[in-house]
C-alpha cells in the first residue's frame, strides 16, 4: 500500500480548484506572443496595482531577509481606524482565501456541515471537505442566493454558512436588507461568513455598513481582500472582521508569517489612495457598459453583475473558449460551478474588451 492510498478519502475526492490560465502557459501551447494575449479570466485590475502600493512593495524588499510581522500590526491599525473596529476585531490572510480557509480548520470538523449555494465560490466546498466536513449545495434562485431555502438547510451539525456578495462567478447580488434579515433568523452557533471580495465595485447606493452588524451578530465573519479593486492579486493579502472571539480561534489555525512584507505594506499604502479606487471603479463601470452593450449586439445572453466580470450565455461554451485561446483570449469557462453554457468575462480596459467581443464574434 502506498503512503497516498491512506490519505484520507475526504481529501482524495476532493476536485482541485481550477484558476484562470496564465498568459505564458497559453503563450507557450499555441506559439503566441506574450504581448498579443489578453487575459480575461480571473477578475483582476486591468489598471494593475496603485502606484503608492507598487512603491511600497519595492521599499519593502530591501527587507526581504527579514520575516514579517507576523501579527500585522500597522496594516491592522489602518484598517481598524479605516473600518471603526478594533485591532482584535482584526484577521489577515494570505488573500482571502486564506481567511476561508482558517474558517474551515477552525469551526468544521468531521460530522459537521457548512451550507453554501449552487454556484457559489469553490472554495467554500473544498475547504469543507479538506477538514472532512460535510458540505450543503442548496440550489440557486436565478443564479444566485435562495436564502430562505439556505435557512432551511441549516441542520443541528451545521457549523458555517457561506454567502458571497456580489458572488463569484454569476455576478449576482442581494440586497443587503434581505441578507440583515436572514441573519436574524439563524441560530447563533452558526458562523455566517459575509464573502465581500468585489465590494469596492458596488454602486453608491447598493453599498451598506455591514461591518456594523457584527455588534449584533457576533456570529458574523466579514471578508474581503485587495486582490480585485485594489489590485493586489499577485501579493495575496486579504482580511476577515468579526467578533473578538471569533477572530481568536481563527488566529490558532493561521500560519505563522502568513502575510509577507511587500504585502502588508502594499495594502498598507493601498488603502490611502482614494484616487486610484476610484479610477478602477470607474473603469469597471464603463468596460462593464461596453461588455453588456457588445455581447446584446451579438445576440448573447449575460447575466446582471455587479462584480467586475459577467457570465456571457454562449452555448456551447468548451468550443467557444477553445476558439477564443486561439485568438490569444483568454476567458474562464464554468463549466465546474455547472455552467456549461456560460463564460466568464472579466472586465478589461476599453481595447481589451473590444478584442474579446471582436473574437467572440468571429467564434459565433
């Protein structure tokens, strides 16, 4: 018997998480030029990162012997002035997903469940199988969230309920009223956990002070990251707000240095330029505009986003995809989140958007 073969069955079943695919690697299978590529598929900054962070970064690696600090302090501090919480209230993670993670190890466990939805992000399913716990698909209204059918979900071992908003990959939004209600209905040994990784994106008036909700629901874990607006995917730094408490059996599961230094103090400074967050907002609402106005004239069917990418109904969407890699475009199929008619479209810049629906058309 091989040392593989007594891993645990849980985590040998597991599917592993699918990202977008790298310009190099399609540069290298098709023979194209690096520079000829648009990239599409994993919601990231076509503005890239804020200069203030980028300069940030570059100090911090004359450090780069160093370890970092492994609590965060400064980065916390900026948050919790920026936020009105406390410093306890506080949790960083190597991206988000970490945060999601550190969920996982610390409130799951075989013989417990997390409940999620239908086209929700994979990560919630695989970081409840790795640690053996059972996890909860409830089908999807529309695309996204059925809250009342998710409440009724929640069983006696049920110990996290995941909700993404805007949620990834459909792009799909609840009002943040119905979600206030929700959490009044759910019993308090369940940990809610309020996924805001395409937050920043949110029109003025779809946005709400959510972090206040954790003075009455200390059962609520907030998350979200400066990988998209603030575009930071490439460093990996992301956060949860919570409840003191909550935030201590999470910080037990969390490596050591789990954050580097060129990321905390990329984050750091990203959080003061205002200007950039702006711009990027801006941009996402008129790529978005073009996109949606693009994808009608070729007759295809997009669902509402209000992240900073939209599903495009295109068919048959393996041989789409196929077609467009050719053209040097690269888009997410979803096939996985059991979307095989659709593709995923992140928001470009203007010329980039125009080359997508440009080889859309022709693969149509």
């Amino acid at each position: 018997m091989a040392c593989c073969d007594l891993s645990p069955p849980y985590v040998r079943a597991i599917a592993p998480y699918l990202p977008g695919k790298p310009i190099s690697e399609l540069a290298r299978e098709l023979g194209l030029a690096e520079a000829d590529i648009v990239k599409l598929a994993s919601n990231e900054n076509p503005l890239g990162p804020s200069p203030r962070a980028l300069a940030a970064a570059q100090d911090a690696l004359h450090e780069m012997a160093l370890y970092p600090d492994g609590a965060g302090f400064a980065l916390k501090a900026k948050l919790a002035e920026k936020l009105g919480v406390s410093a306890q209230q506080l949790v960083l993670g190597n991206g988000s997903n970490d945060v999601l993670d550190m969920v996982a190890r610390a409130f799951l466990s075989p013989g417990a469940s997390s409940v999620f939805s239908q086209h929700a992000f994979a990560v919630y399913p695989i970081a409840t199988q790795t640690v053996g716990a059972t996890g909860i698909s409830v089908p999807a209204r529309k695309l996204g969230h059925d809250l009342a059918a998710m409440r009724a979900a929640i069983r006696d071992d049920t110990r996290v309920l995941w909700i993404a908003n805007p949620n990834n990959p459909t792009g799909t939004f609840l009002p943040w009223a119905d979600i206030e209600a929700f959490l009044e209905t759910v019993p308090r040994q369940v940990l809610v956990v309020l996924d805001e990784a395409y937050g920043e994106y949110l029109p003025t008036d779809d946005r709400a002070d959510t972090i206040a909700w954790i003075e009455r629901f200390p059962n609520l874990l907030i998350s979200r990251t400066f990988s998209k607006a603030y575009g930071l995917a490439g460093l990996r730094v992301g956060y949860g707000v919570a409840h003191p408490d909550v935030i201590d059996l999470l910080n037990r599961v969390r490596h050591p240095f789990n954050v580097n230094a060129p990321a905390l103090a990329a984050a750091e400074a990203a959080l003061d330029d205002i200007e950039f967050l702006l711009r990027s907002y801006a941009l996402n609402s008129a790529g978005m505009a073009q996109l949606v106005s693009g994808l009608a004239g070729l007759k295809v069917e997009t669902v509402p986003s209000k992240g900073n990418f939209l599903l495009a109904k295109v068919g048959d969407a393996a041989r789409i995809n196929t077609e467009l890699l050719k053209r040097g475009v690269i888009v997410r199929p979803v096939a996985n989140y059991g979307l095989p008619e659709y593709l995923r479209v992140s928001v470009g810049l203007a010329g980039q958007n125009a080359r997508f629906l440009d080889a859309l058309k022709a693969c149509l």
